[in-house]
C-alpha cells in the first residue's frame, strides 16, 4: 500500500486526496491486525521476491513516499501500537526542506521533509528509509544520463548519511520512463533489488517484474477493506 502524508494538513494549507486522516490511519492498521493481514518489513518482502514460497499468503507491504514529517510525527506512532513495519522513500535532494516538487504541478500544501537524523529515527524504529530518486521528477522527462543520475545520487548519499545498504526505489509520481526495460537495466546496474510504481493494484511477486511492482495507492477516501478483501479468494 502506498502512502503520502498521515494527519491534518497545516494551518495554512488546505486538504487533497493525499492526507489520510489519522483516525483514518489507525482504523486501518486495526483493520490489518485484526483480519489475519500480516504486515512484513521491506527485507521479508525483497527475499520474497526471490523466494515468493516465504511470503505470506495474506502480506501487506505499507510504505510512504516524500518523506513527511507526518509520517515520523503521526504514522510511526500508530505503527508502533501495532508492531507493524514500513518502507519510506524520500528524495534526497529536498530532505531537511519542504515539497517544492509539487509547487508546479500539484496543488498541494506545503509541508516539511524529514531531516537527516528524523529519517534515522524512522529507520531505526521499523520504517526501512530507501530511495525516491534524487530530484523528485518524472523518469519520462529524463536522458538517460539523467536516470543513471537519479539513481546513482540517491543511493550513494543515502547510503552514505544513514550507514546502510538501500536496496529499493520508488518512482516519482509511479513514472518509470519512457523504457521500462532500460530503467530496470539502470537500476540493476545501480545496485537496487526492486522498484515500485505508485498505482496497478496488488504485486503478483511471481509473475510481475521486481522492478516495476504495484502498489495500493491510498488516500483520504480509501476503503482498504474493500480493496484487499477484493484479492482474498471466497473460501477463505
């Protein structure tokens, strides 16, 4: 499932489809513990890739793109009530300021990125920090010198600012380019395991390429009830 901003929008702001309320939030997460729903961490979800056989029949992957301070400040609460693991990706280039990438292109209020040591916090409370990219735009409007950049940046000086290895990458706006096949050969030869769109539904690990895995986009008048028990076959 896929994630921007839990909570109220600012003062000075307004509300968009992407601001899950934080009742709403919390609802859903009951929602999971309570259906038998198994919310596994980033790592469980790259080794099922490799080996689908390990993965939970009814697995859910819960991340957030941008990296909002919402979502250190309200989700990973709420996470943490329920035990339950995240995936966070944020683009480098804006961490420690605002969204300036929606200014031109989305109406959307302005709200603060993590800084350095909030996205340390996550990472070392269960929400796997990874990459969205340097820059924050579309992979269709970019040479190829320019997606290898993007690539390149963000893992490096993720990797290098949090001490860890940044296996997974998120497609800003879910755009993976003008040739989705010379992405996944730019990721791959970058170093990532995995790549996710934003929209598409359900990831079928067995079928679907690892670097362009759906997601459930989930916004404000989301009913994920309906959504995941839509995938749940009748008998069960």
């Amino acid at each position: 499932m896929g994630y921007h901003k839990i909570g109220d929008h600012p003062p000075d702001g307004w509300p968009t489809w992407s601001y899950v309320p934080e009742s709403s939030f919390a609802e859903q997460l009951h929602y999971l513990n309570e259906n038998d729903w198994q919310v596994i961490s980033l790592n469980t979800f790259l080794n099922g890739l490799v080996e689908p056989d390990t993965l939970p029949e009814r697995a859910v992957l819960i991340t957030f793109d941008d990296g909002y301070r919402s979502n250190l400040e309200v989700a990973l609460p709420l996470l943490q009530r329920f035990s339950f693991p995240g995936a966070l990706f944020v683009p480098t280039a804006f961490i420690g300021g605002y969204n300036a990438f929606d200014a031109d292109i989305f109406y959307e209020p302005r709200e603060p990125i993590c800084t350095w040591e909030e996205l340390r916090q996550l990472d070392q409370q269960g929400v796997a920090v990874q990459s969205h990219g340097f820059s924050h735009r579309h992979f269709s409007k970019l040479s190829l010198t320019e997606q290898v950049a993007e690539a390149v940046q963000s893992k490096t000086l993720l990797e290098d600012r949090l001490g860890k290895r940044i296996d997974a990458f998120s497609f800003p706006y879910g755009d993976d380019g003008l040739d989705p096949a010379q992405t996944e050969s730019i990721l791959k030869e970058a170093g990532y395991k995995a790549a996710f769109l934003y929209e598409g539904g359900f990831a079928e690990v067995l079928s679907e390429r690892s670097y362009r895995l759906a997601r459930i986009p989930v916004g404000s008048d989301t009913d994920i009830r309906l959504v995941l028990e839509s995938k749940v076959p009748k008998e069960q």
